[in-house]
C-alpha cells in the first residue's frame, strides 16, 4: 500500500449504522484514512473474511462464538493509511473556481509590431514585476 501525502483529501466519514462496507474501500476517523482490509488466507489455508469485521462499529463477544479468532479480525479490519485533509464539498468547489479564474485572469504575451519610432513602454503585472 502506497503511503498517502499529507495533503490528501478525506474519503467520506465512517458512518457505524452503514453495513455495506468492502474490502478495500477508504473511510476517514479523526482526520486519518484507514482503509478495509481485503481477505487473507491463512497459513491454514483458510480464507479471512475482513470485510465482514469492517462492518462492525463496536465488538460484539457473540461474534467469538461463531469464530475463536473474531475479535483479532476485528482489530484488524481497518488499516490506517495515512492522515488526510478534511474537506467540505464547497470548499472543494471554492478551489476548484480559484484555480479556474486565476487562469483565466493570468497576463499572456502577445507580440506586437512597432515602427522604427522612439517610443519606450513599460508594461508591469500585478505583482509590479517590470516585463
């Protein structure tokens, strides 16, 4: 698993009343990615089924009773990831409109033809930067 810069976006929420999680998919607690671990087979060659753990929000002990290694699952069942940058949709969208008018807005040279007068012109941007 590749690691995941700092200045990554949050996935959604983990939501514990949402049952329909899979292995793989990205969730986001506390401002930190963790991912549902995909299924393992053991060294018995048995398969680990993770995503039905990544399912449950709180430990429940009846789950041991259907298998001994069910709560070893269940700690496991989300991989951290890595931190990530918490983002409304309309802060999103406000960057999004930043970054599309400052290139609208960036100066573009454009050459001109001038006779053999004596004229000198200066031409200066926004950040009084002379051209």
């Amino acid at each position: 698993m590749a690691p995941v810069q700092t200045n990554t976006l949050c996935p959604p929420a983990y939501d514990t009343n949402y049952t329909g999680y899979v292995a793989g998919e990205l969730v986001e607690v506390s401002e930190n990615i963790f991912q549902c671990h995909e299924d393992e087979v053991n060294d018995a060659g048995e398969t680990l089924n993770y995503e039905l753990y990544c399912n449950v929000a709180e430990w429940d002990s009846a789950l041991a009773d259907e298998n001994p290694n069910a709560q070893e699952m269940w700690n496991s069942a989300w991989i951290h990831v890595g931190p990530c940058v918490p983002t409304s949709t309309e802060e999103i969208m406000e960057e999004e409109a930043k970054e599309e008018y400052s290139l609208v807005t960036q100066e573009e040279v454009v050459p001109i033809e001038m006779s053999d007068s004596d004229i000198s012109v200066e031409f200066t941007d926004d950040d009084d930067d002379l051209m």
